[in-house]
C-alpha cells in the first residue's frame, strides 16, 4: 500500500499538504488495524484518486409531497384489481372494490347453482319420466304434480330457471363494471392529486349596485341587486 502511494506521488508531485494527509492517514491505519476507516472527504482533489467510484446515498422518500403517477394508476389498476387505489395509497377504498368483487362473486355462483336446479326439475317434468323427480324438491309439503296442475309447474319451473339465469348474468356484468370504475377512480385520483384546493370554500351573498349605462335618466341609472361569489 505505501508503494502505490509513493508511486503515485513521484508521478503527480503533490505538494505538501497532500503529503501531511497521506501521512496523517497512515498513522490512523497502523495504529487500529482491526478498524480501518479512510474518510475519502480528506483526499478530495488528490490526482491519484480522481478516478475512485463514490457510491451516491439514496434519499428516503416524502410521502407527504409524493405525487402518483396517472399512467401507473392505470395499468396497476389494469393489472390487479385494486392495485390502483393500492398504488394511490387509498387504502380505505379497498374494502369497496373488493367486497363488491366478492359479492359479485357470491351471486354468481348463487344464482348460477339455483338455475341448474330450477332447469333439472325443468327438464324432468318434460321427459315423462317418474324415474327423474328432482323437481319434487321444490313444491311443498304434501303438493304433488299432477297431469291437472302440470302445465302451471312446467311454466313456473321454466321462468324460474330464466330469472335465475338472468341474474347470474347480470352478476357477471356489475363485476366488470365494479372493475372498470375502479380503474377509472385510479386514474381520475390520481390525476386529481395535484389539483389545488383553496382552503377557504365559502359562498357570500350582498347586494350591490348595478349601473344602467344605456338610460340617460339619471334616476333609472343604477339599479340595486344581489352579488353571489364562491370561493374555491
């Protein structure tokens, strides 16, 4: 080590100065050897280390002036449900996005198990068949289908197995919606983070005067009225 340092000094020539704190640093390393900590803050401007890799230090985030990003609320919100409101640090939303998933989910799979019902006892009741009863399972207590009363279970039978049918659909479509105003409040959240809002929301009613420059009648020249200003 003190070869490279004398090699380096015969080559630059460093004044004396440079000198004292090579010497200086040198007495600090041989008199702790076992912790060795050069302050490279004191060999500023020395030639030979010019060229030495300075690792820069990463500063800790504001949180408190950390604006999104629109574009990112978007796609993380594209990508994973919720993952915009996440990215926004909107923490409260989430509940909301997810429970309306999951309740989606819910009368999916609801409405999807009660129409296979509805539509085997449907189909049952059609093919004549005393073997295949499951539609027995829905009339109640004592009630049996006879050839009198058959026609009104095969129509109730065939509008229920519909509605329910229906209402599954309709749950899968409010999940995509519930989805896409997720996305869209990201994205509207997020542009709206640096939308500056005054304090001072107040609205004020006076009246006032209200000139007439049109009547030459110095008595119709001014009219009173009402001066309504919002602040925002």
């Amino acid at each position: 080590m003190m070869l490279g340092w004398g090699s380096a000094l015969a080559q630059t020539e460093a004044p004396d100065s440079v000198v004292m704190a090579i010497d200086s640093l040198y007495n600090r390393m041989m008199a702790d050897s076992s912790n060795v900590n050069i302050e490279l803050d004191t060999l500023d401007g020395m030639p030979f280390l010019s060229d030495r890799t300075v690792r820069p230090v990463r500063e800790s985030r504001d949180w408190n002036t950390w604006r999104p990003n629109p574009q990112k609320a978007i796609w993380m919100a594209l990508v994973i449900p919720g993952g915009g409101q996440i990215y926004n640090r909107k923490y409260w939303k989430l509940p909301i996005v997810y429970g309306g998933f999951l309740g989606c989910i819910y009368a999916m799979r609801w409405n999807n198990m009660m129409y296979k019902d509805y539509a085997q006892a449907y189909l049952d009741l059609m093919d004549d068949d005393p073997n295949t009863a499951s539609y027995n399972q829905f009339l109640h207590l004592g009630q049996q289908i006879t050839p009198a009363n058959e026609e009104r279970y095969k129509n109730i039978f065939k509008k229920r197995k519909d509605k329910y049918r229906r209402w599954r659909d309709m749950s899968f479509f409010v999940m995509v919606g519930i989805y896409a105003i997720s996305v869209i409040d990201a994205y509207v959240d997020a542009e709206l983070s640096e939308f500056d809002i005054s304090k001072d929301l107040s609205m004020k009613i006076r009246p006032t005067v209200m000139g007439n420059g049109s009547s030459a009648n110095l008595l119709y020249a001014t009219s009173l009225g009402v001066n309504c200003s919002v602040n925002f």
